[in-house]
C-alpha cells in the first residue's frame, strides 16, 4: 500500500509557491517510508509551466494549470485568450478532477487556502467528505498586520479556511517572527498552527551536467528570484564594480521581461569589467551557487533568502516594497538576528552594492541563531496527520506519534487534535 499526497500552489508571480511545495515532496518521499512503513506518491499542482523543469521523487509528477497572473487590474490570463471567469471555472474543473482521481490521503495547499478566485473549494469539500487530512503551508511572514486581516476578511474568515485544513504549517522560526504573535495568522488558525524552522537545510538541487553553470571561483553572484520584479535590481548589479579576483554571476530570472533583460545585458556590455561578468536567465543548482559564492546580493523572497540562510555566505537583501509589506518585514527580522545585511530599494545604486561586495568578500556570516531544519521535520508532522486520517488507519497502522514526536496538551486545537511540540521553541503560541 501506498500513501498519496497532493500539494498546491497557484503561481501568479515567480515560482516560489512551486519550489516550496517541490521541496516539500523531496522531504516527505525521503523521510515518510522510513516513518510509517508505507511507499509515498504524490502530485503537484502548480500555475506556471517553469515550474517542471525542478525534478521530483521517483512516483511524483506535476500537473501545470492553465496560468494566470497578476496586473495593476487584478489576474487575468497569462496565456489563453478566455475570460477570468472562465480560466477560473477551467482551473478549479482541472484541480478538482485531479484531486478526486488522485484520492489523497494528504494534501497542502501553499499559502491561498481557497486559491485564486475560490477555485478549490471543490476539491476542498470533496477532500472534507473522504476524510482527507489538509494543510495550509504559510511563509514566515505574510503581510502588515492589518493587509493580512483585510485578506482573511476577504475570504469570509480565518474560520472558514479552518473549516477545511485539520492543521497550519508555518515555514520559519518564531524567535525570529511570529505570524501568530503579529496578528497575521488569527485565532481560529493559531491554535492548530505548527512553526517547522525555515525549509533551508536540504532543499533539493538537480544534478549537476555538462551544461550546468560551473563558475570559476572566486565570485560573488546576484540573484533576483524568478526575475519578473527584479530588473532595477539586475541593472544596478550589472553596473556595480567587481571585487579584484572575482567574477560577478548574475541571473536575472526566468520570468524577467525581454526589455529589462536587454537593458541588463547592454549594462554588462558597458561595464569595464564585461569579461568577468556571466549573465544567464537560470541555473538548476542555485543551492550549491550560493554556498560557493564570495557574497550574494538577492531580493527578500522566502525561497531566495531559505538558500541563502542554509549557507555561510555573506548576504545582502533589497526587499521587494510593492505589493506587499512581506519581504521588508523578513529582511528586518533577519537582519535583527545578524543573519543577513538589508538595503531599502529606494537606496539601491551600483555604488551601494559594489561598497557591499568588495566588504563582504573577506569574511563569511554565522547563522546559528536561526533554526534552518524545517524539512527535516516535516515528514514528521505530516506522519501525525495521517494518523488522524480514516482513509490511512483503515488500511495500515500509521504511528499516531513517533518516538522523535512529542505532544503537547497546553493548548489543544478546537478539533481536539494534539498539537505537536517538537521543541519547546516550536510551541503552538509564541509571546
């Protein structure tokens, strides 16, 4: 027998929901066997075609949905020529068709409990109706305050996504930031809310090829996430002097529009040090170019700062200020606990980061203060979830808490469930 596992991400922006949720299944198809006796299988939903090309487990596959993406008006289709109303109505067909050929025993959503525009609300109340276990995977930080509560608000209450999700993963360390203690995550979510530590210790990174990015070291590299916002970033970073002895790497992004990309490559054209300069849209092991560079400039996004935080590196990050109050928020946090430096957007110019290179290239940070162990302990929290599930228990004797699993009765869930407390850092309620 086999457990199933379905996870979701919905992908209007960059792919950082979709690499989230692939790092997810690389931990649970390692660790779950080993736990509960049982071979793992699992398919990912996403909202971008970029996104298959990050290899999964053996047993896993993607499924892409028919994209979206996000403008000054609102989503409207990346692609197709339809209405919102029908791209919505396509997708939420699609998703829930899978969910119910797929019959998952797990399934976690990534960061929108509903998705875009309600469109899992059928899969939800199939899932509720099998006995399924959901969880809702949340980033470290959301938002300000008050834009998270207008967004709970939008979607009828945090008690409307706890009528679905048994369980709320948060993806970091609550001694660094707490949405629970800010006010992000309310009440009816807070007391089943589960902090992992950040997913950056054994994220997952492709083999290398004979095409793979292999920089001659010594370099300092620039990254930009998925690029689609990271233009004024890359065309600084192109102007910015290389530090003596070392290359600049500098990948802008599979999503970065033609014309910033071209006004970037023009930047490396002009530059006086053009020949130490290596421009590429991606790199399928950016782990491992992190970890080996002299110094990083990024902006602030979950996944980009996850990596950096799982090395030495020396690291600087320009947080993205529009839409969101999220990757100024993460910035100040780490940055509070020495683990990173930050510089505001509206300061960045070429000077600032050449000043920052040219520095940080001698020296490399310590980042002991933050816990980076999260997927590690994923299949553990996942294994007490399927304890819980009706579907797993009538047909194999999951452990409903395994030796490295404790619980903690302070604060249980509305449900009734236990709430796992796997360190006392990691208690349900953080003050």
């Amino acid at each position: 027998m086999s457990i199933t596992i379905v996870l979701y991400s919905h992908d209007s922006v960059g792919l950082g929901h979709a690499r989230r949720n692939r790092a997810l299944a690389h931990a649970l198809a390692a660790d779950l066997p080993r736990l509960t006796g049982q071979s793992v299988r699992g398919l990912l939903i996403a909202g971008h075609p970029d996104a298959t090309a990050d290899a999964l487990p053996q047993g896993w596959d993607w499924l892409v949905l028919p994209g979206f993406t996000r403008t000054a008006d609102g989503y409207t289709s990346r692609r197709l020529d339809v209405s919102n109303d029908r791209l919505f109505s396509l997708r939420s067909a699609t998703a829930a068709a899978a969910v119910d050929a797929m019959s998952p025993d797990l399934f976690i959503a990534d960061r929108h409990p509903f998705g875009v525009g309600g469109e899992l609300l059928v899969a939800l109340e199939g899932l509720r109706a099998r006995g399924a276990r959901c969880v809702l995977g949340m980033r470290d930080v959301l938002d300000s305050p008050p834009a998270a509560a207008a967004e709970w608000r939008a979607l009828g209450g945090a008690a409307a996504a706890a009528a679905f999700y048994q369980a709320v993963w948060v993806y970091g360390d609550p001694l660094v930031y707490s949405p629970v203690a800010s006010g992000e995550i309310p009440a009816p979510l807070a007391a089943r809310t589960h902090f992992t530590g950040y997913l950056s210790r054994g994220r997952p990174t492709d083999d290398l090829t004979d095409s793979s990015l292999r920089p001659a070291r010594p370099y300092v590299l620039t990254m930009v996430g998925g690029g689609s916002d990271g233009g004024a970033l890359a065309l600084a970073a192109a102007q910015a002097r290389v530090p003596a002895g070392h290359r600049h790497v500098i990948l802008t992004g599979p999503q970065m529009p033609p014309e910033d990309h071209d006004q970037v490559l023009r930047a490396v054209a002009g530059s006086v040090d053009q020949h130490r300069i290596q421009l590429t849209r991606s790199a399928p092991h950016v782990p491992q170019l992190v970890r080996e560079a002299a110094a990083v400039v990024s902006m602030a996004g979950y996944n980009s700062t996850a990596e950096i935080m799982a090395t030495t590196t020396p690291a600087l990050l320009i947080p993205r200020c529009r839409r969101r109050a999220e990757q100024p928020r993460r910035a100040a946090a780490l940055t509070a606990v020495g683990a990173v430096e930050v510089l505001e957007s509206e300061n960045l110019s070429p000077q600032r980061i050449s000043r920052f290179f040219t520095r940080a290239v001698t020296h490399r940070t310590v980042r002991d203060r933050v816990d980076l162990d999260g997927l590690g302990r994923i299949g553990l929290l996942a294994a007490a979830e399927l304890s819980k599930a009706p579907a797993v228990m009538a047909r194999a004797s999951v452990p409903a808490v395994h030796d490295s699993l404790a619980y903690a009765s302070a604060s249980p869930a509305p449900t009734g469930d236990p709430v796992p407390a796997i360190e006392a850092r990691f208690e349900t309620h953080v003050s």
